[in-house]
C-alpha cells in the first residue's frame, strides 16, 4: 500500500488530516505533471467571446504557480468583459491523479460553481479539458482548448448543445510576462450571480477551529490520534466557502495541507465539495442538510489505493449552524462497514 494522510471525510476532507496507512516514504509529484510545466508564469490577454448572435471582447491577466508541495499546478485569473464592471475569477488546480491515473482539474468561479474535469494534454502539447454544465435548464458540454508555444498562450472554448452543431464561445491568446504579481480576490459575485439559500446556512461556519480526533484508514487497522487547524471564510459575496487546512496524525512528521471550496449546485440541490491536497489527493462530494436542520451530511463514492470507497459524513452542529462533533462511516472494498473517522471542533 501506498503511504498516505488520508481524511475521512469528504464535506470537510479539508477539515483535518486522517491516519497514515503505512510508515513508508511519502508520495512525490508524478512525473506526468511536467506536462504542465510550460504553463507556469505570469500572462496578460485579450480576446472575444460569442453569445447569442452577438460578440464582445474580454482581457485578462493571470499566473500559474506550483503549489502543495509540487503536486498542483494553481492558476489564478482574473477576466474583465466590455459592458461588466464586476471581473470574473477563476482558479484551477491541475495535477494528476494517481487512484484513477487522470490529469485533472479542480476549479472554482466567482459564478459559484465548482468541480473536477478531467484534462487531456495532446501529442502537440495542447491541453483539453472536456466539462459537462448545466445553465438555465439545459445541459451542455464546454471544450477548453490552451497550448503554449513559447511565450504565447492560447485558448479557444467550444460548447457541444443537446442539438445541432458546436459553436466557438471563446478565443484569445495570452503573451507570458517578465514579473509575476498577486491577482485581489473581487468582494462580490460575477454578473449578479445569487448565493443560495444552503450557501447562506453553510456559510456560518466561517472561522477558525481547532480540530481533534482519530482515524482508521481502512478496516483493521489500529486507531490514529489526529489534529488540525480548519480556517473557513466566505468568497465572492459568498456564492463559495473555502476551507484551508494545516494537520497532522499522530507518529508522522510533516503537515498534512489541503485546499477545499464548497458551492451550491443548482441540478443537483445541494451542496458540493472539492478539494486537493499537498499528498497529491482530489476529490469531489455532495452535502445535504438534514430536515431538522441539526446536522449536514456529506456523501462521496471514490477509489482508495486501487479499491472501491463510498463514505458518509455527519456533521453535529450547534444553534448558530456551526459543526461540535463529526462522525464518518466507510465501505471499503468487501470489509463490513465501520467508523473511520470522529472528531470534536472548537471555534477559536
């Protein structure tokens, strides 16, 4: 088995570190992420964008950074359009997932969206990125297309409709620049976007807690002491909640570091969850406010070190909404069911 600090919950795998599965050597960058090296830098573009029969322009600035102890390739930027005063922001992370063997990304907007998109870097170098959405009642397929020769950027982004034929909504290109700067996170959302009633409810938790409890990775397996640091706060309005996460398990060196954003997905109903982490980790699950209102549950089916894995979250929470106590349950593989993770949360 691979080594790995693993959390067992998936509403807030950014919560806390989990248990180390075996004391070998901690896992290192893939070498398949040098396919995305030629991204990193700072850029500066300008382009057009097509909708509905009309055309306008867009220029944007941006950078790609290593991140997480090299496992993610992070890129923030930020996309002003003619006629909108408000920018929209994106940021991705881009790494590679060794459970499914995939190049992926992790992304957020200032719309309130967030997902995992699977990429495909072509034998160009180009990198592809085939994204399933759903807006105003239709469901749609968006292409990204980027590719680097040089110092020169560019992107094109097609939507497939449920009828007739593609149309190109995006083309542009971006030239690298010489020094890398900062990009200011926008205050509110993108073009008026709303934040939902469960962001709202969710968005409570913003704060700082310390974290402290016990993991079993995987039936069996004796329990872990395990600690951390969560700090949420509110984004674009709060339309998202980021959680960043600082822990560590009992009897291993290091931190584990993990990145989470949570956002309300329309489709669905519900809350969803991403998140990656500095042990090259990524994922995605859907939360649930109980009826009475007392708890949130998060539910997520994934690969663990090569098995099937499906684990529920509760999360106890107190008057003003905001989590006490968490408890998860795991299947894993054929093993009977079993606690894998409880915790306690202070707000500091």
């Amino acid at each position: 088995m691979k080594h790995a600090l693993r959390c067992g919950v998936l509403l807030v795998r950014s919560l806390l570190v989990a248990g180390p599965l075996v004391a070998q050597d901690a896992p290192k960058p893939a070498p398949e992420l040098q396919k995305l090296a030629p991204l990193v830098g700072q850029w500066q573009g300008a382009g057009s964008f097509h909708e509905s029969g009309k055309t306008s322009k867009w220029q944007a600035t941006g950078n790609y950074r290593w991140v997480l102890d090299g496992f993610w390739l992070q890129g923030d930027f930020s996309i002003t359009f003619d006629g909108i005063d408000t920018p929209m922001f994106r940021r991705m992370y881009l790494g590679w997932d060794a459970e499914q063997k995939r190049m992926v990304s992790m992304a957020v907007d200032n719309t309130g969206t967030a997902g995992v998109h699977e990429l495909a870097v072509q034998a160009d170098g180009s990198v592809v990125q085939m994204a399933a959405a759903h807006q105003n009642g239709m469901d749609y397929t968006e292409r990204s297309t980027f590719k680097v020769d040089g110092d020169k950027l560019s992107q094109t982004v097609d939507l497939l409709m449920p009828f007739g034929a593609s149309m190109q909504m995006v083309e542009g290109s971006f030239q690298r620049q010489k020094e890398a700067k900062e990009l200011p996170l926008p205050e509110v959302a993108f073009s008026g976007a709303a934040v939902a009633e469960p962001m709202r409810r969710v968005g409570a938790w913003a704060g700082m807690y310390s974290v402290v409890g016990s993991m079993v990775p995987l039936p069996g397996m004796p329990e872990t002491k395990i600690e951390g640091v969560d700090e949420y706060r509110t984004l674009f309005g709060g339309v998202l909640l980021h959680c960043h996460t600082d822990g560590q398990a009992e009897g291993m060196p290091g931190k584990y570091v993990s990145e989470a954003f949570f956002a309300h997905d329309a489709k669905r109903g519900c809350l969803v969850g991403v998140f990656v982490s500095n042990m090259g980790e990524v994922g995605c699950q859907e939360a649930r406010y109980t009826a009475d209102g007392k708890s949130l549950v998060s539910t997520m089916a994934t690969l663990f070190d090569g098995q099937n894995m499906v684990q529920r979250a509760v999360f106890d929470l107190d008057a003003e909404g905001r989590p006490t106590a968490a408890a998860a349950h795991a299947l894993y593989g054929g093993a009977a069911p079993y606690v894998n993770f409880r915790a306690t949360y202070r707000r500091q």
